[in-house]
C-alpha cells in the first residue's frame, strides 16, 4: 500500500473537522484559537500534498503565507484576550455576549 | 517506509488534536498542540518541503505556543474548566453534527464525485529537489511574488503595532482629568469646611 495524496487530503479533512467541532464546543477563548490554528494546519497539509501532487511550488508558496497570516491573527487574537481579561477576571466565549448591547 | 511514517505521524496528528479538544487544562491544550504541529512538520518533510518543515517548527512551536502559553500564564487562567456542564443546551450535539458533516461533505468530494484529486499545474514552477527547497521557494517568493511578500511585510507591521496599542493600559489622560476633578471637589469641601 503506497500512500497518494487521496490520503494526505483525508488526513486534513479530518484534523479540520476536529478543528471546527473543537471551535464549537469549546468556551474558554484560548482554546477557540489554538481549534483555529488546527484548521489552518489541515490547510496547510491540503496545500502542499497537492503542491507535491501537481509538482507545482505554488502550494508552498501559498503555506508560507498563511503561517504569515496566522502569526499576525494569534498576535491579534492574544491582545484582545488580554484586553478582556483586564477587565473580566473570568472569561468565557459566552461571557461576551454584552458585546450586543 | 513512507507508509510507516505517513500512518505514525497521522496517528501523532490526530491524537495531539483530539488531545487539544478534550484537555481541561489549557497548558495541556497547548502541549498537545506542540504534538500536532510536529506531526505535521514531519508530514512535510514527508512530502519534500523541508523548508516549511523548519518554518512550522521554528515559528509555529516556537513561537506562537510559546505566546499562548505565556498568556495563559501570565493571565491565570489555567484552572481547570468543568466540560460536563453544557452552557447552551444542545451545542454540543449540533457542534459535533457539524463537523461530521463537514468531513463528509470533503469526503464526499474527494472520493465519491472525482475519484482523487486532479488539477493543472499552474504557477510554472516547479517543486525540484528537497535539497534546493530553501533556494527555490526563496527565488519564486522573491522575484515572482516579492508584491505580496511586501504586503504580509506591511501586515506584520499592523499587527504589531494594533497588539502594542491593544495592551497598554487605557486611556491614562481620562483617569487623571477624573483624578483632578476629585481633588478639586475634595478642595472645595475643605474651604467650605473652612468657612463654617
């Protein structure tokens, strides 16, 4: 059994739905992130099997600007964290709904 | 050997993103995280991108868990959350319905509807050896893409600068005026007392 890149895109699939459940179940806002960066990494598989399927470097390519991007959201992401946690000692994804005024 | 090593990395992954959902300790999330993103390290290195191989350790282990787990730290807030108690009823149930739709919604397309991936090479670039990796990807990126390098160069820069602005402590002009306001009324009292 040799492995394609069927399996490599199977793979991804899965590490992204587990990513996506994970986003949804869970309240404590820095594990939403750490879900986030799970699907961005299923990405990233996605990308450079089928880069290395087609023989084609525009899969990596594309792989290094998403690592810059996810940089720049957890920097983001971490901020606002502490932002509220500033204010609100015990923070939940749930808590923040007086955001809607 | 590759099936070796695709089918221990891939149990690597999955278990570390499992790991990442069902630990009630955040540091534990992020430890588990690190195991993930190993794993897919070593996938890459699998598929002859050494390059991305190095940058995913480098900036995703080393740099941005290192970031959650400082904030964790930093911020206490590593107790331990209670998973039984389910805040909006039924999420949970739909949350996991969702995602295993999404994965046979990509299942369905990968395997039903086309029979495996296909598509056109596009960007008239070829892959080459894993040992001129670093030197392709750096010449394509420079030549080819050096707009979009000098865009995320610019995106960088925002995003430092939004988290600096994000993290200082608020409005310190606002609390002073308050500050003198009080002391003013506290002078006024007192002179008033003075009078009586």
């Amino acid at each position: 059994m040799s492995i394609t890149t069927t399996w490599y895109l199977l793979l991804a699939a899965i590490l992204f739905s587990i990513g996506t459940t994970g986003l949804l179940v869970r309240r404590n806002p820095l594990i939403m992130f750490m879900c986030i960066e799970l699907m961005l990494n299923a990405v990233n598989i996605t990308f450079v099997s089928i880069g290395s399927h087609l023989n084609d470097l525009g899969g990596q390519l594309a792989v290094f600007f998403v690592l810059v991007v996810a940089a720049a959201e957890v920097v983001i992401g971490l901020a606002l964290v502490v932002a509220i946690m500033r204010r609100r000692s015990r923070t939940n994804a749930d808590d923040l709904k007086i955001l809607g005024g | 050997m590759e099936t070796v090593v695709f089918l221990i990395s891939a149990a690597v992954i999955l278990s570390g993103a499992l790991g990442v959902i069902f630990s009630k300790n955040p540091v534990h999330s992020a430890l588990f995280m690190v195991q993930t993103l190993f794993g897919v390290a070593v996938l890459f290195v699998l598929l002859e991108a050494t390059f991305l191989a190095a940058i995913q350790v480098i900036v995703y282990a080393g740099a941005i868990v290192i970031l959650f787990v400082f904030v964790i730290t930093l911020l206490g807030v590593d107790r331990a959350e209670d998973l039984k108690v389910e805040p909006i009823s039924g999420q949970r149930p739909l949350a996991v319905v969702l995602g295993a739709s999404i994965f046979g919604i990509i299942l369905t397309v990968l395997i039903v509807a086309v029979g495996g991936p296909t598509g056109e090479q596009v960007a008239n670039t070829p892959i080459g050896d894993a040992s001129d990796n670093t030197k392709i990807l750096g010449e394509a990126l420079f030549s080819t893409h050096v707009f979009s390098v000098e865009l995320t160069a610019l995106l960088l820069t925002v995003a430092v600068v939004g988290a600096v602005v994000l993290s200082t402590r608020p409005t310190k002009p606002l609390i002073s005026t308050l500050d003198k306001q009080q002391n003013d009324n506290l002078e006024d009292e007192l002179e008033e007392k003075g009078e009586e």
